[in-house]
C-alpha cells in the first residue's frame, strides 16, 4: 500500500501534512479546548469537514452522470465533542445546493451523500447529520 502523505511535527502542537502526489500542505492546531491555540484545523476538524468534502464529492460525480453541475454548492460543517474517551461524538453537515434542482435531481444527490466512503469509514458511535437546503 503506498504512502499518501508525511506528516511533519513542528512542535507547540502543530503538524504540517503534505499529500505527496500534488504536494499540497495543510497545518494542523491543537483545539483551544485541548491546549491549542485554534490556529489551524484540527485534526478533528478535518476529520469533519473531510465527511463533509467527500459527501460533496460523490454528489458531484453522480451530478455530472446525470448531466448537471454542482458547481457553487457549498457545505458548513458543525463538530460536537464528547469526553471519556475524548472523542467526536456528532458531526452535522448543512449543504446549501441550487434551487434549479428538481425533485428528483434532489432526492438521487442526498442519496448519494450518505454514500460516500468517509461516511462508511467513520464509527457506528459518530452520528451523522445531513441537512439540505436549497436556494
């Protein structure tokens, strides 16, 4: 199995990741609930708002099949911690997609959404919550 990315310790709590293929390079800040500064992502908050990039993602390819583009869709993500263990307990995720969109173009995406393999990844234990709005 071949690396995807390196992580680099750069200490007070941060991390640099770099994805080898594209070389892309994100930081990561311990949460100010957990002795960080809030300065970057967490890794919890990427672990959040990759279920949410990646529900994005299928819709996208299930849109282009269908001869649509989501282009201008947008999520919002929300995260809720739970202690002992520390853990994420819920993450809701709010899509905001065109009003263009027909009935059944809206039902096949939000199916497509819970789809998505980050979604499959995460714990039975993590709630998940989508809500679409369109408009």
């Amino acid at each position: 199995m071949p690396h995807i990315a390196t992580i680099r310790y750069t200490g007070q709590l941060h991390n640099d990741l770099t994805h080898l293929q594209s070389g892309d390079t994100i930081s990561t800040d311990a949460p100010t609930d957990n002795n960080g500064k809030g300065e970057a992502f967490s890794p919890t908050d990427l672990l959040a708002s990759s279920l949410a990039a990646c529900a994005l993602t299928i819709m996208g390819i299930k849109a282009e099949s269908m001869g649509l583009d989501l282009a201008g869709a947008r999520a919002e993500v929300e995260k809720e911690m739970a202690a002992d263990p520390r853990r994420v307990a819920k993450v809701a995720v709010d899509f905001y997609l065109s009003a263009a969109l027909d009935g059944k173009s809206r039902a096949v995406l939000e199916a497509a959404a819970y789809t998505c393999p980050v979604a499959k990844s995460l714990s039975a234990d993590l709630v998940q919550e989508f809500r679409f709005h369109y408009g």
